[in-house]
C-alpha cells in the first residue's frame, strides 16, 4: 500500500517526498541511530527522527516516533505523517484515526483529507455520518469556534449599548454591525454544539473487532467490525466502551477503539 507525501511540521522544515520512497543506504544506516538518540528530545527532534526513519522504510520506528513527537505536542503534521507511517505498516484504524485527528486539529490540511478519501475507497470503509450543525463545526478548527461566539456576542453588544452610554446618536452601521455580529453569533451556536458531539466520534483501530451484547469478555459478539470501521462513543465501563455504528449498538475493549478527540491519550478509555 502507498500513501502521500509526508508533511512538514508547522513553523518547521520538513519532508515531502513522493509516493513510493525510494530507500537511501545512507538514511537506513544513519536512521537507528537518530531515532534512539531522539527518543527523550524535544517535539521537533522526535519528528525529525521519524521523517529520516519513514525515508528508510523504517515505518516502525517511524510511527513510534510521530506518535511520540505528537505525545509531547500534538500537530496536525505530526499526525498526517503518523498515519502514513501507519498505513504502510497496514494498521488501517490507526491510519484513519491519525488523519481525523490531523483535521481535527487543522480542517485545511488537505493531505490529510486526501489520505482519508484514497484509504476509505481503498479499504471499503464509509465516512462518519455528521448532522447539519457538525459539519459547520469542521469548517474551522475546533478552538476557533469558542473565540468566534465570544468576540461576536461582545461585539453585537456593544456595538448595541455603546452609543447611548456615551450619549451619541445610532448610526445605521452601528445597526448593521450589531446585525452582522449577533448572526455570527447564532452560527456559531450550533457549531460550538457540532464540537461537543462530534467529539465522541472514533474508528476501530482492530481487525475483527467484535461488538459484544455486554461489557465482558464472554459476551455473544453481535457482529464483527473491520478496523477504520466510525463510530460514536457512548459511555465506558471498566476496559469496555459502549460505542453505536451506523447500524447497531454494543461494547468493545477500550484499546480497540480510538477517538478523534481523546479523551485519555489516542484511545477511548
């Protein structure tokens, strides 16, 4: 399996390299080396390791030292990269999960989205299925929303209230404006909304995956899920969690299963 070109790390130089890496002799000599030695670094240091390791075929190393670089600071780069390295490992799940976690943090990566599109149809895989309010909540990233609605809502009110505290005279454009502000406003409403739910979406990260009737091991299995299968997270018990597909509801191992917005490290638990 091949996947795109890696990304650079934001503020940072980086790598792009064509499909099909061709192997350096220098890189895979050099690349053990640079990537022990980078184990304990810093961010930058980590992704610069697994970039030299992924030239060198190295997908291993390479995935561990994104995951690591992303551990410390989480980048949309980093993570586009990690999902290369994953998918040419063939861990689909964790390939699908590292690219919605790279739009997760920036939707303007394109790569990523192109990565995501070229493995689904690949894999056979379908796409979460979003409401109207979350798919406005993909337009930005995330953390843009929350200063959206607070700089709109202070704006329509004050644009509203300032002109009589200062006993001055409406203008039409402080009308306007105040219009202009309060409909951003109520846009970003449903988008901040589109965020909290959204954030319960994840992937299946295990091949045959089974869905149990109940959080044990014994469990009857519903139904078995292909890895990179969405799904949305419901509750956890234990080692379980209760996720609903498309087409039915159950429980999984938490390590099964991995969120687009973790809420303790890459997995659901």
């Amino acid at each position: 399996m091949k996947a795109p070109p890696l990304a650079p790390r934001p503020s940072h130089s980086g790598l792009r390299t064509s499909f099909g890496l061709r192997l350096s002799a220098f890189g895979f000599l050099l690349a053990p080396i640079l990537s022990l030695a980078a184990l304990a670094s810093s961010p930058d240091s980590l992704f610069q390791a697994g970039v030299t390791a992924y030239r060198a075929a190295d997908y291993t190393q390479a995935a561990k030292a994104f995951e690591q670089s992303v551990a410390l600071q989480p980048a949309s780069g980093a993570l586009q990269n990690l999902g290369n390295a994953e998918w040419q490992r063939r861990s689909t799940g964790d390939a699908i999960l590292a690219w919605e976690q790279a739009l997760w943090l920036d939707p303007f990566n394109e790569s990523a989205r192109q990565n995501l599109r070229f493995a689904r149809k690949t894999a056979q895989l379908e796409a979460p299925e979003l409401a109207w309010y979350e798919v406005i909540s993909t337009w930005l990233p995330v953390s843009w929303w929350a200063w959206i609605a607070g700089a709109s809502l202070w704006l329509a009110v004050g644009v509203g209230l300032l002109p009589g505290i200062l006993r001055r005279r409406k203008a039409t454009w402080h009308q306007a404006m105040a219009a202009l502000a309060l409909m951003v406003f109520l846009l970003s409403v449903p988008a901040l909304f589109g965020v909290q739910t959204r954030s319960r979406i994840g992937f299946v990260l295990q091949k045959d995956t089974p869905l149990r009737l109940t959080p044990t091991a014994e469990a009857q299995a519903v139904t078995r899920l292909a890895q990179g299968d969405p799904a949305r997270w419901v509750r956890a018990r234990g080692n379980y969690v209760l996720i609903r597909t498309s087409r039915t509801l159950g429980w999984v191992e938490a390590d099964q299963f991995g969120l687009t917005c973790p809420r303790n490290g890459r997995k659901a638990g």
